[in-house]
C-alpha cells in the first residue's frame, strides 16, 4: 500500500490563509463576503467546524523529496514542474488541496462551504471532505445534514447525491451574484439503519479507491 498522500483532518489556525486563498480561486463573485478574518473568527464560533485536506508533511516525505531532488532527471523535472508544484513540495508547511465548512444548527449540519483546488479535482479528495464532515456531525449526534448547491451545479450536485442527499426544495434568486436558484439538499436521518448501511459501504468503497487519502476524524 503507498503512502497516504492527503489527511483529511481540522483546519487549524496556520491552514487560514490557504483555505482563504482556495475560497477565493473556486468562488470569485461569492469571495468578497469571506475575508480571511470571518475564518479567524470560526474558531471562536462553538458551532463552526473546518476540515482540510492537506499534504502529509512529516519529516520522512520532506527527506524522500529532498533526496529525489538530487538526482539529476528529476532535478530537471522539478525546475520545469508547475510553480504550484514546486511551491507545495518546497513548502514547510502542509499545502492545503480542498476545505470544507458546516455550522451545526439545532441539532442538524448545515454544509456551508466546500471545495478543491482545479488542480486537485477527480481525485476522491472532495469526496474525502464529504465523509469526513458526515463521520464528524454524526459523532456530534446531528439528525441530518442540509446545505444550498446552486441550481446550475451538476458536479456538485453529482457527489451529494451519491452521498444520499436529496432535493427538498428551492430558494429562488438565492445567490446575488447572477439571481441564481438554490437546490435545498438534505439527507435522511442520519441515524437510520439504512444511511449508516450506505455510509459505510461508500466509504469503503472510497478507501479501496483512493488508498493514497487517510482520514483523521472519528
Ligand atoms: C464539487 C467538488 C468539491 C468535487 O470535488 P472532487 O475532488 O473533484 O470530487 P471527487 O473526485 O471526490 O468526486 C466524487 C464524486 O463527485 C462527482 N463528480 C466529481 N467530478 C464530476 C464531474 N466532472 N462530473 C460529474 N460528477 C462529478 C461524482 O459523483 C464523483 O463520484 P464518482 O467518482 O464515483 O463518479 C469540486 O468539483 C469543487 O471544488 N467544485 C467547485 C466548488 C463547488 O462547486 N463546491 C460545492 C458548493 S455547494
């Protein structure tokens, strides 16, 4: 089995300006009601939680890459590779791929916010962050877990289905950006047999998948 190569685990407070920075690249007309300081105030909010995918960052990947640079081939390739590239593997810190946000409200999750960077997608990491927010609401005894997806939003859409949630209503011109419609999702109860049952066989079905992804919530 190959090393983990993300841990999905809660934002802490350095991971700020990355998880700001994703925000603004995947929502540019939503980005200015987010400043980074609404992110710095979540920690003080009981009822917010964060999650992140990151790189690992501990010494033994920073040694094997340090070495790997040496050799010449892939000193070469590591000159030309992408400028994010080089700046996640140079990087001391943990390079963030994709967060997720949800407030916990009278007993239900509400998913505020969740995304990955372009270059991270189709990689089961927004899937990760999906299973990694409902294994920690239902460690919070939430009932269910709701969130608004705009109505032009298929992938997103795509992956909450999959994951149970279903339509429930609309809140038309939600978003003042463009007047877009909401889609209202939610899951069942999260409690029931039947969600866990589904949970369970989605989440180790990821896990077979994407070996290279480890979760740090339970
Ligand atoms: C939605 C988003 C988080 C998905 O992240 P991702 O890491 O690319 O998704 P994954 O690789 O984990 O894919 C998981 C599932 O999502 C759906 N999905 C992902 N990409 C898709 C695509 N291009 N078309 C259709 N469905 C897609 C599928 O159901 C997929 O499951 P499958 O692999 O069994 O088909 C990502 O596309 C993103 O950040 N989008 C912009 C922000 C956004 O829309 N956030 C949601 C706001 S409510």
């Amino acid at each position: 089995m190959q090393d983990p190569k993300y841990t999905v685990r809660l934002m802490k407070e350095e991971d700020v300006p990355q998880v700001t920075e994703i925000d603004r690249e995947v929502f540019p007309t939503e980005w200015m009601f987010r400043l980074s300081s609404s992110y710095y105030k979540e920690f003080k909010n009981p009822l917010a939680y964060y999650l992140v995918a990151s790189t690992q960052s501990d010494a033994f990947t920073k040694s094997k890459m340090l070495s790997l640079t040496q050799l010449p081939l892939f000193k070469d390739f590591f000159n030309n590779a992408h400028d994010d590239y080089r700046e996640e593997q140079n990087s001391q810190n943990p390079y963030i791929v994709g967060f997720a946000g949800l407030w916990m409200m009278a007993h239900n999750a509400h998913i505020m916010s969740l995304a990955v960077r372009d270059r991270y997608r189709n990689q089961g990491i927004g899937e990760a962050l999906l299973i990694a927010v409902t294994e920690l609401v239902s460690n919070l005894d939430a009932n269910m877990i709701t969130l608004e997806v705009r109505s032009s939003n298929d992938v997103a859409q795509a992956l909450y289905k999959k994951h149970g949630f279903r339509e429930v209503g609309y809140r038309s011109r939600y978003y003042s950006d463009n007047g877009e419609d909401a889609v209202i999702m939610n899951t069942d109860s999260l409690s029931t047999a039947s969600f866990q049952l589904s949970f369970r066989i989605l989440k180790e079905e990821h896990i077979r998948k994407y070996n290279n992804i480890s979760l740090e919530i339970s």
